[in-house]
C-alpha cells in the first residue's frame, strides 16, 4: 500500500496544526486533556513519525479540487502554450487565460495548501526527535526528517516560482501572531531550499522507491533544478553530474519503452512522483478522466475508455513544435489521422470520418468498426481537434471514474539529464548535446542525435525539454524561470490553438492561445488578497497587482 491511511492521518495531524489563512486566534487558546493525543505526546516511535510526514503529502494531494487529484497538473499546462483548458468552470477558465486577480480561486488555494505543507514539515521536523521510544534511535529518525525537508523544499520551490518573495517559515507556526510574518526575498527562500535538500540528500533512503516517496536521488536531482532556478551554472552543473551518479548508482534508469513510463508503478525512470490508488474512494484520483477524450460518440468512448471528460487540451502549437518523425508526438498527442485505440465493442459502430486538407475543403468517409478493428483520431472530438493520450489509460473497470489511480510523475530520470544539459549549454559546453542525445536515443524514440550545426545549444536543450516532458505539469516553470513567457505568447496571434487554425476565421476564439494578462509580470502571480487582508506585516502586492 502506498500512503497508509493518508486522509485519517492528516485529519488527526491537521487538527495539531491549525495552519490555514484566516485561522482564528482562540484555536491557539485549546487546552488538550493528557489522556488524548496531543502534540506533547504523540510523538513516538517510526509509524507516528511516518503518520507525521504523510500529513505533508495531502494538502497536495487531496487539498481540493485545484490540488493534484484533479485540477492541478491540466490547468498548470494550460496556462502555456501546450494546451488548453475546456471552457468549463469559470475560475479555471479566467486561469486559462491569465485574467487573474489576488482573490482569484487558484491563487489563493495553491498558497493555502502549500503553506499547511510546509507546516507539516516543520511539525514534523521539530518533534520526531522528541519521540518517547528509545528504539527509535536519531539514525532511525533521519530518513523521516529528511523526507520532510525534502517536503519543504519542493513547497518553497514551488512557492517562489509563481509569488516570489513570501513568508518563510523554518518553525512550526504555533501562536497567532506569528502568522503575521512578513516576506523573505526569494533569494534567501531558495538558500534555505538547497539547505534542504542537501540535507535530505545525505538521509534519504537509497534505491528506488515504491510508494512515491523520495528518493536520495530525488533531493539531489531538486538542487540542481534550484541551482538553474537561481541561474547559478556551474553549481548546477556539478549538482547535476553528482544526482545522475547518485541515481544511476541506485538502480534508476530511463525505461526503453517511453509509453510504460506512464503504466508501470514505481518504475526505474520516476525519482519522485505524486501517488495515487486505483480504484479508491479515498486514495484515488479523477485527473485520469478528465484527460480523456470527450467529444467522441459515446458508443466509442464508452467502450474504449469507459468515459471522459476533456478538459486537458493540447494545443497545435505543442504539436508543431515536434519534429516530424519524433515517435513521442504520437506517444504525447492524438491528432487527426493518428490510430486512436482498439474498438471492442459487441455490435458494430458506423461512424462518419471526416478531415480538412490543405486546401481548406472538408472531405468525408464512412467507416464500420467491428471488434478488434483500430479506430482512427477525428478532429471533432476535441475543441482544439486534439487529445492528450500521455498519462492516461482507461476508467471503464472502475467502481467510479473518479477513483482512478494513475501516479502523476514529478521528476525522472530523463528530465535529470536535461538538468545537466540545460547547465552545461548556458556555460556554452558542447557536452550537453552528449546529455541531450541521452534522453534522444531511448530505444522507442531513437531520434538522431543533435549537433552544433542543428543550432543554439540553449534552443536546443529548450526545444528537447518541451517535446520529452510536454503535458506534464512543467511548461510554465521552464518558461517563468527562462523569462519567456510573454516572448512565448507575443502579440496573441503566434501560439495555434486547433489542429485546424490556419483555416478559422481570425475572430474565431478557437485559432490563437491568446492570455489577457500582463505575462511581463515577475513574479507572474499577486500575493492572495486573503494573505495581505489578514498577515499585518504584508500590506502590499507584487509590482503591477
């Protein structure tokens, strides 16, 4: 089992904690009777410290409909120029297109969660040491405080990426004033981010995890992707070179197959991911659905897939941006012409195909499937004509839709060495293509390998993150800390949204991927209006909010 019981841990930890906006001054004023648990005594031996450090974990995963069991990873892609949100639900729509504000739903439900993480963290750190078994010696302790370190390091990771400086807590917040904190620059938060994983780097556990927990390898793949966060090659460089020893060391490696990354649990190529339970009310997760295609006749979709709800959308910029015979745009994307699945139904399915060529006519077919027949990808099922096929499989065997599964992957060993590559290029070293063509070689894309003469190391190592780690919840990190974001975009009319958009009407709202917002904007996201209201030592917003 995974996360042992993850949701009645953290309902009993939380109500230790009491870390939320807006918490109310009398909650510090509770008095625990000595014969209940209480932070005082609960502390004991490794399963609390592990019931401890799971609390860390669920605000991320069960935090709400904008956390990772459903909404998180599809709206953090369409918020770039891979993808599109279906316009449904007006909060995720307004995020779509960047029309946000500091009371925006998102924004402040992203710092809510995070921050009752990190205080987990803290809790967790400050009194695993205190545990009553004297079996449960400081050596044992270790890998529990370091997989909570590791915790916060991800959190203010994450944190500064989108809000900048913010307020930057290494203790457990356990009186009411010291909720009003003021913010740390994200140069100090990131110090203490690389504090942290260097520390869990030297007690996490080795080999490779098989509950979604991290890794030696993971602690040391995240300080190289801070040392590029803070723009400091030649740490990130070494950082980079010593995680891939670490890792390769520890048994991972990149899975020759590129689609079983997504199908076999806990496999060699995943150093960290978020993980789920399939067919679980409590542990499951209803992301899977919703990246499922949803436009297809229901005597398609029902007995291929079980059902779907298409709100992760890919836009044909992602689409253009692969080379023409990379295999991983098929293993990424459904596009018009592309083998969908397998039709297994019983009876026969009569289906009217259709395309738009070059010349902008529409041209028609019929087609019969019978059982075992491949069913071709039409446009018409998507609002952009396509489908993200990466990180998906089947619901139709699960009591309800919304229990599925699937592991959300966080970072792997592919990324590891672009990590590498990308430090390397920005110091101009020719060795990143040596990394580079790594991650090109696998067995089931075996793309020829890039030279100097193909073009700008940067550009290169750039285009490789984007084609090998699309629809993965990564874009918008990359291009915050690159500085793109609104080169990206431009002036509204250079990212397609449709298959088809070359021949849409320039009204049309389906042709061009065209935010509202200022993306000029670092950091790109305001301060929660929540935060500023009630956290006296903030009384102003990011530039521009």
């Amino acid at each position: 089992m995974k996360y042992i019981t993850i949701k009645i841990t953290f309902a009993f930890i939380a109500g230790l904690l009491v870390f939320t906006t807006g918490c109310n001054e009398d909650e510090f004023l509770t008095r625990y009777s000595k014969a209940e648990p209480n932070p005082e005594n609960f502390f004991v031996d490794d399963a609390t410290a592990r019931m401890a450090v799971n609390a860390c974990y669920h605000p991320w995963l069960y935090g709400g409909a904008s956390m990772l069991n459903r909404d998180m990873t599809i709206l953090l892609d369409a918020m770039t120029d891979d993808s599109y949100w279906r316009p449904n639900r007006g909060s995720s729509i307004a995020l779509e297109r960047w029309d946000i504000s500091p009371t925006h739903d998102n924004v402040s439900s992203w710092w809510n969660n995070i921050y009752q993480s990190i205080n987990a963290a803290n809790f967790a750190i400050e009194n695993i040491p205190n545990s009553s078994d004297a079996n449960f010696t400081s050596e044992a302790q270790a890998p529990f405080i370091a997989e909570a370190k590791f915790l916060r390091g991800y959190n203010y990771l994450f944190l500064t990426s989108l809000y900048g400086g913010v307020p930057l807590f290494t203790s457990t917040a356990s009186d009411f004033e010291k909720f009003n904190t003021g913010r740390s620059s994200k140069d100090e938060i990131l110090e203490q981010v690389i504090a942290d994983f260097q520390d869990a780097k030297e007690d996490l556990p080795d080999g490779i995890s098989q509950q979604g927990t991290p890794t030696r390898a993971a602690a040391a793949a995240f300080l190289a992707k801070t040392y590029l966060v803070l723009e400091d090659w030649p740490n990130a460089e070494a950082a980079a070179r010593e995680a891939i020893q670490i890792a390769e060391a520890d048994g991972y490696r990149m899975l020759d197959d590129y689609m079983s990354i997504w199908s076999e649990e806990g496999n060699a190529e995943l150093l960290f991911y978020w993980s789920f339970v399939n067919n679980s009310e409590d542990y499951g997760q209803n992301m899977t659905v919703q990246r499922l295609c949803r436009d297809l006749p229901s005597g398609l979709r029902i007995p291929i897939g079980g059902d779907g709800w298409g709100y992760s959308l890919p836009q044909r910029d992602l689409y253009d941006a692969f080379e023409v015979n990379d295999p991983r745009r098929e293993y990424t994307l459904y596009s018009p012409g592309q083998n969908y699945e397998i039709y297994p139904g019983a009876e026969p399915f009569d289906y009217t195909h259709e395309i738009i060529p070059s010349q902008g006519d529409t041209v028609r077919w019929d087609v019969t499937y019978e059982a075992g027949d491949m069913v071709e990808y039409d446009y018409r099922w998507s609002p952009t004509g396509l489908n993200v096929r990466k990180m998906t499989k089947s619901v139709k065997d699960i009591a309800n839709v919304r229990w599925d599964g699937l592991d959300i992957p966080v970072m792997r060993m592919a990324e590891v060495y672009l990590i590498l590559a990308e430090a390397l290029a920005e110091q101009d070293d020719a060795e990143a293509l040596t990394w580079l063509n790594k991650v090109r070689s696998r067995p089931s894309v075996n793309m020829p390998d890039k030279t100097t003469a193909d073009g700008d190391l940067v550009d290169l190592v750039r285009h490789e993150r984007r084609v090998e780690l699309a629809m993965e919840g990564l874009r918008l990190f990359d291009l915050l800390r690159w500085g793109t974001l609104e080169e990206v975009f431009g002036d509204g009319t250079k990212v397609k949204r449709n298959f088809y958009s070359d021949y849409l009407p320039e009204s049309s709202s389906l042709k061009y991927d065209a935010p509202v917002g200022n993306l000029a904007l670092d950091p790109i996201f305001p301060i929660p209006q929540d935060e500023i209201d009630q956290n006296s030592e903030i009384n102003t917003n990011n530039p521009g909010w």
